[in-house]
C-alpha cells in the first residue's frame, strides 16, 4: 500500500471534512466553442498552469494543497509547480523575469522554512513554513514529496542559465537547496524511509518500497552529490517488496513490475515528470513500456471491464488518486468507485496520445462547464453519481501541465536527463541497461485491433513515428495501404545514425502499414492515423 493510497486515513479528519465536502451540482452544460486539437491542448494546458500562476500563496510563492486551503502549501506539488512555471516560461505564457522573481521568492522562503535533516514536511503553513502535520506521526520531514519539490527545483536550474544576476541567483539557491537535504539520513537499519518526525523519530515505519510513485526518490537521493545513498539500498528497499515485481497479463498486455492492473495511473506521472521513461531499463523492466502498458489496461478497464452503470467509455477513462463524493481515494481497476479523474488521461499524453484527445475533447465538448472552470477541468467527476469536484489540487494540475508538454517537446524530460549526476545516478542503479531492438520501439499496438492509433501532432500538424536503429546506414520507411502497395515513400535511402529517431510526415487518415527497412532488419508496424 502507497502513502497515497492511505491518504485521507491518516489525515486530521475534521481538515479533510471542510476540504473535500461536497457541493451541489448544476445540471446545465453550456456548449463550448468549437476549437481545433491545437487551440483545444492549449487552452487546457495553459488553464492548468494558472492554478499554479494565480493561486500561487502571496508570501511564499508555494503552490496551496487545494483551492479550499489557500494557507496550507504543499512541498510535492510545489515542485510541480516549479516545473510547470518552467513550462509556461518557454511557451510564452508569462514572462521570463517574472518567472524568476517567483522562483526567487519560492526558494528564499524554503530556506528558512522547517527542514528536518534538509526534508520538508508534506505541508507547511504559507505564511510562517512552519510544518503542518500530515497525520500524527507525520510531523517532520517527508522524503518523497522532498523528492518531488527538488525535481521541479533542478528543472528550473538547468532552464535559467542566463548570465545575469537574477538567474545567477536562482542557480545558486537551488543548489543549495538541493546540497542540503540529508538523504543518507533518511537511511535507517539499512531500509530508506519515507518519513522521519522529531517528535517521533521513526514510528511512521514506511520504508520506501517498490512498485509505486518513489522511484525518482531513489534516483535523486542516489544522485545527490552532498548526501547520496549507497545503490545497495535501492536494491534492499525498493525491489524488496511483495509489490514490486508482477508479470501477469492483464486485458492482453504483461506487466513485469507492480500491483494488480497496475495500480492508479498517478504511479506513471510523478515520478516521470523529469525522469525519461524511454531511456531508463534494468534487467527485468523497460520503464517506457511499463508506463504505456499500464496506462493501456487502465483505459481497457474502463472501456470493456468496468461495470456498465459506471458510464465510461473509449473517451471516457481514467482512474488514479484523486477527490471523490466520498472523500478521496486512490482510484485504480481494483478500487473503482465511478471517479473519473481528468489529470489521468491528460498526463497520459506521451504514452497513449490519441486516446487521451479523445478524453480531453469528451471532458470539453461533452461535460461543458460541469467539469470545466477557472483553472481547467476540476479534480474528478462521477456520471453515475451526477457529482463533479468542485476543486482543483496542485498533484493533480501539475502532471498535466509538465507531461502534455514532455509530449509536444519533451521540455522537462531534456532538461532533467542533461544532468551529469542524474546520468551517473542511473548507471549506478543499473536502470541505463536500454536495449531497443530495430523496429518502432516505442508502439504498442492496441490488443483488441492489432492496430497502433496514431494521432496527428497538433503543434506539427504532421503524424510522428519513432524507430530505432541498432546500425547505421541507408533507410528506407514506407507508408503501404491495405492491399500493401506504397501510399507514401516517409524515407527513401536516407543514411540514418544509430539510435531513437523521430520522424514524420502527413497522410490522409486512416488504416496502413507502416514498413521499415533497416541495414539490419525489416520490421512492419499495423497504424491507423486519426
């Protein structure tokens, strides 16, 4: 069992009741304007991001819980926030100098905030950065959602390299913010710990096990270059776990690591924010395959498993942690109460691109102004129940922003992966092992019709295909129709290195195969273009 997936147990009670109470709901949807792929991506990323933007707290800068909490920030989604002002810099949503006085403001205020050995708590006030207690227990310093904080604090790092004093500035702080948390402290009788409270040492007891949303704990505090961890102990903590390795097959796709169907699908984001899925693999896991995989039985689960009455669909998917009209749960094919929550299928864009524009154009074209308000789509929906949230959390808006922008240019992704210690940090932990073979090695086809749905990328307005090539050399790349004659020469004897390639091209949509021959191999791939 995840943190998460306890969340609102462990919690104060009486906190919880006044944030996630119900409200009535208005049966009314208003028709919304028509918007192209393109207008329709950018309006929702962009909405997210004003969340972080506009409710950022006036004193620290930190990003509040939840709408209803304005007082009470969090240290998780604060990182996320971080990487989301990062993102609205580059796409020109506000300005850069702008950017970099909150980022200033962020990481002054996190200096003098309570640390417990370099970790902040879960919570803090947004006035004082005193802690505020998560549960009992969990009063001190909070390792994972440390780890997230300083994940979103590196991506600004390596964004605002401009020689200038602000900028200078910011680099500087971040380091050392990030030189200062004590992850080897955090190593207790050789397990590493979630928690650790000064008032209870370690009472909270939750070693940090696999398979959930931690592995990029383990990647940071394995990377830091002032408290790092000995690999040893990401291999005694997180692998051993009765959760972590899997192997079943479920709706026709194999997962060698975690829960039962996965688990929710938040499993797939936080950890992916900055962290490449394509190019992290062990011995037993291809992390880019894991993720597409588990986000493929998610979506199969609502569209053919789920009960009927629960009204999902091809468009309407999605089951992870969120708000509910019960309180909270951690949502997933085993836990399935009828929530919907946006944030699953929108951070899902780099893994299943087409499918998560249908959800985003049923969550817009069909549930109106329900679902949609100030900062985008609030947290979660029932139709069974006729209930929609009528809030909006930070771990929740921040994958949304962060990921639909690792699928139009990867902006977080690079950015992260350029880090010399992050590089070092992987192959210490044996997760550079990447091994594609020749051939589109980042489709998976949809099991029920053998075909890999292909959406046109509404930024390039092309459709983009990726292939490996484990040899240099000439290349060709054929678009063939059913009756297998060439629709489209994409490459014709193009001297191509080794390595990932994107390449793309336009077509009328529909039904094709699309036919690599490579210096070592010929490979074929069944497409429908969208």
């Amino acid at each position: 069992m995840t943190k998460r997936s306890i969340l609102f147990i462990l919690v104060n009670t009486s906190l919880l009741l006044a944030f996630c109470r119900p409200e009535p709901q208005s049966l009314s949807v208003e028709t919304p304007p028509k918007l192209s792929d393109r207008q329709l991506f950018d309006k929702v990323q962009e909405a997210a991001f004003r969340y972080f933007w506009d409710f950022g707290h006036p004193v620290s800068g930190l990003v509040p819980e939840r709408t209803k909490t304005p007082e009470v920030v969090t240290s998780g989604g604060s990182g996320f926030g971080i990487s989301a002002i990062v993102v609205a810099t580059e796409r020109g949503w506000i300005k850069r100098d702008e950017a970099v006085a909150r980022l200033l403001t962020m990481a002054k205020f996190l200096e003098k905030a309570d640390r417990f050995h370099g970790a902040w708590s879960h919570w803090l006030d947004g006035k004082t950065g005193k802690a505020i207690p998560f549960s009992q227990k969990d009063n001190g310093g909070d390792l994972v959602e440390t780890s997230y904080l300083v994940n979103g604090l590196l991506i600004a790092q390596q964004y605002f390299t401009q020689n200038n004093p602000a900028e200078t500035e910011l680099r500087d702080r971040i380091q050392k913010l990030w030189e200062t948390v004590e992850w080897d402290w955090y190593v207790h009788d050789g397990l590493l710990h979630w928690h650790w409270s000064p008032n209870y040492e370690w009472a909270m007891n939750m070693p940090i096990r696999g398979y959930n949303e931690c592995l990029i704990t383990y990647v940071l505090a394995v990377a830091s270059p002032t408290h790092g961890i000995n690999p040893d102990v990401y291999q005694k903590t997180w692998k051993n776990s009765p959760n972590y390795l899997n192997g079943k097959a479920y709706l026709g796709y194999t997962l060698p690591l975690g829960f039962p169907y996965g688990g929710p699908l938040f499993f797939t984001h936080y950890s992916y924010l900055g962290l490449d899925p394509r190019q992290v693999q062990d011995n037993v896991t291809n992390y880019w395959n894991l993720n597409v995989k588990h986000t493929l039985i998610n979506r199969a689960y609502c569209v053919y498993e789920a009960p009927k009455d629960h009204q999902y669909s091809a468009e309407n998917w999605g089951l992870t942690a969120s708000d509910d009209f019960n309180f909270y749960g951690a949502h997933q094919p085993t836990e399935d109460n009828s929530t919907i929550s946006p944030t699953a299928a929108l951070s899902a864009f780099p893994y299943t691109p087409y499918y998560s524009m249908q959800a985003m154009r049923f969550f817009y074209n069909e549930l109106g102004d329900r679902l949609w308000k100030e900062y985008g789509f609030t947290d979660a929906f029932s139709l069974k129940k006729n209930w929609f949230s009528p809030q909006y959390l930070a771990i929740d808006q921040g994958p949304i922003v962060i990921m639909m922008e690792n699928y139009r240019t990867g902006l977080c992704w690079d950015l992260f992966m350029k880090l010399p210690v992050v590089k070092t940090a992987l192959s210490k932990m044996r997760l550079d092992q990447v091994n594609y073979p020749t051939g589109f090695h980042l489709a998976i086809p949809n099991v029920k019709t053998g075909q890999y749905d292909v959406l046109k990328h509404p930024h390039l307005d092309q459709y983009p295909i990726h292939v490996y090539l484990n040899q240099a050399g000439p290349v060709n790349l054929d678009l063939l129709k059913p009756d297998g004659t060439v629709a489209k020469r994409i490459v014709s004897g193009k001297s191509m290195p080794a390595g990932a390639q994107r390449l793309t091209f336009d077509a009328p949509a529909g039904q094709y195969q699309l036919r690599l021959k490579a210096p070592d191999q010929t490979t074929t791939l069944a497409v429908t273009l969208h």
